[in-house]
C-alpha cells in the first residue's frame, strides 16, 4: 500500500465507540503499542468541543512511526450528511494509505450514521469494516442520564462486542447487569468481555462486523463558521469556543504557546473540577503534559511534545469563571 499510485482497498476498519469518559482514547493507545512495524495505521477521531485536544494527545503519546492521526472537532463527525468526516477520511487515506484505520466518534455522537457513512457505495471496495467494539462503564447502568440517553443505547445496539471497562472499578453484580442490558438493547449474540484500563486484545477488532446499517435520520448542526480549532489565534493568546447538544454543553480554550502555565497551579485548579469530562494539554514549567478528567479522578501524562495548550470541558452546566481561573495559572 506505499507506492503513491496504488488503489486503496478493503482496509480494516474498527469503530471504537462509547460514551463520556469511558476510555476509548487510552484503548486506542493501547491497541497501538501492539502495531506491527511494517504496519501503517491511521485514526480518525472525533470530538464534542471545537476546540480539538485528542489529536494533540495521540500525537504525544505515540510510541510508534507510521500512525497517521486526523481530528474532526465540533460534534458529531456524521453531521451534514457525512461531509466533514468524509472530507477528514478522504484525507487521512490519501495521506496514510493505511492497513488498519480506527474511528473513535465523539461519546456524544450518533454511531448508526457513522456506520452508514462507512457503509456507503463510495467506501465499500475502500473500507473492510471490522468488527464495532462499545466501551461501556458497567457502573452508570444506574443512572437515568445514560440508560435514558438515545446516544448510549444506539452505541451498544450497533455493537460486535460490548466491553465494560474499568472493570476493576466495579462493585457487587454490575458485570450481570452489563450482560443482562446488552441482552436487552443489543443485536443477538454480541460478545461481552471486560477490561480494564482500555486494555483489550486485538483478536477482539479482528472480524466483519455484523451491523445493520439501515438509514439513519440525518440532522444538522450547521457550521457556517470556521471551528475553533482552525481559527487563527487572536493578539491576546486566547480563542475560546462553545457547543451544545444531546444535553450536554463544551467549553474550551486554546493558548499561545508563549503562555507556559505552572503545572502545580494546573493540578489543583483541575482536580478541583465537578465536570462530565475533561481533556487538556498544557506547555508548563515542568514539561508538556496531557490531562484527562472523570468522574474516577484525574490522570497526567508527560507528552513529548505539543503546538499549544488546548482544554475542553463536557458538562451538563458550566461556570462563567473558567478563563479567569485557568489564566491565573500562567507563569509570570
């Protein structure tokens, strides 16, 4: 697949989906560590917010060459009737000429449109779409704004095989009530594994999926303007953006990289937060690091590098003193 003219055919192709928080970027990581050498991959990810922080977070923590990474920030990547995520896929495969692609759609996204776009004329001879792998956190199986959510259900319908991460988490009998609910919402037959830490075997992608991609209603969210990760950074180093959608709102940032922040003064601010979700990267005195939010705790890591500092949050309600606080972290 490296020579510039040849055709591009019958990739495999997982989506990796699941709601907020539940692990997909870190199983995504970790299913990369087991690339083979000779292998060239690509990953197609999208995100809620406008803002765009998983790209700068694979490329950070890549431990390998020949992966190819493209965003698509600002809602679900099915929008439009697929426009913006065929233009970045189209991308992506001209770019990669990859021999396996991984689509990570936002949690909050719509997973059978996704599938319906990947199934479409255009793709079939391109695109051997493997098996589609659900993350699910057994543990919010008791509250309503998941189990009600139209997002989450169609997440694990669509499903080749549900995997209830963060296992080692779990209390009591959530592993039965993860089975018992796929039973219920699920296509026949859908394997259950469980893992922790996004850990997962890559026997599990390997296979057709067995989706039905029946249409799906297409709805707009009809971006005239250009996203914010895309707009050229102001004089005052900051460009902030929102969304809304599917019950939830993002706020986000980006920052000059000139502004390097005090990584102690980031740690308090951060794990003080009371969000559904949060993903940063952030140049600071000590290094560059990565940070994710949930409601399990915050995690850092060191990354090799970034372009500049980039936060988003999800939540149901956000506070208008964010900017102010985040800046207040800026070193002198």
């Amino acid at each position: 697949m490296n020579s510039e003219n040849e055709q591009i055919l019958a990739v495999p192709t997982n989506i990796v989906t699941g709601f907020l928080g539940v692990g997909k970027t870190s199983a995504i990581l970790n299913l990369m560590k087991h690339k083979p050498d000779n292998e060239r991959w690509a990953v197609l990810v999208n995100e809620f917010g406008e803002i765009g922080v998983d790209g700068s977070l694979f490329e950070g923590q890549r431990s390998q060459q020949q992966v190819f990474i493209r965003e698509v920030p600002g809602g679900c990547m099915c929008c439009a009737a697929g426009l913006p995520m065929q233009i970045a896929l189209n991308q992506l495969l001209a770019e990669a000429k990859p021999d396996r692609l991984l689509i990570e759609p936002t949690g909050l996204g719509h997973p059978k449109e996704v599938l319906q776009v990947l199934s479409s004329e255009h793709y079939q001879s391109v695109l051997s779409l493997q098996k589609t792998l659900t993350l699910v956190d057994a543990r919010k199986l008791s509250d309503p704004r998941y189990t009600g959510h139209d997002t989450f259900n169609q997440q694990i319908a669509i499903a080749d095989s549900v995997v209830g991460n963060k296992v080692d988490l779990y209390q009591g009998n959530e592993k039965e009530q993860l089975q018992a609910y796929v039973e219920q919402h699920g296509k026949p037959h859908t394997h259950v594994i469980f893992a922790q830490h996004g850990n997962i075997d890559i026997s599990e992608f390997e296979g057709p999926t067995a989706a039905n991609e029946q249409p799906a209603h297409h709805h707009h969210h009809g971006h005239s303007k250009p996203l914010a990760s895309e707009q050229p950074m102001p004089e005052s180093g900051v460009l902030k953006a929102t969304n809304e959608g599917e019950g939830f709102v993002s706020v986000g940032w980006r920052f000059s990289p000139d502004k390097v922040f005090s990584r102690q003064k980031l740690v308090h601010l951060l794990v003080g937060l009371t969000v559904e979700r949060m993903k940063a990267v952030f140049i600071t005195d000590d290094g560059v690091f990565g940070y994710n939010l949930t409601p399990d705790g915050l995690t850092e890591v060191e990354l090799d590098d970034c372009m500049e500092s980039r936060i988003e949050l999800i939540s149901d309600s956000l506070g208008d003193k964010l900017e102010e606080q985040i800046l207040s972290c800026v070193t002198d």
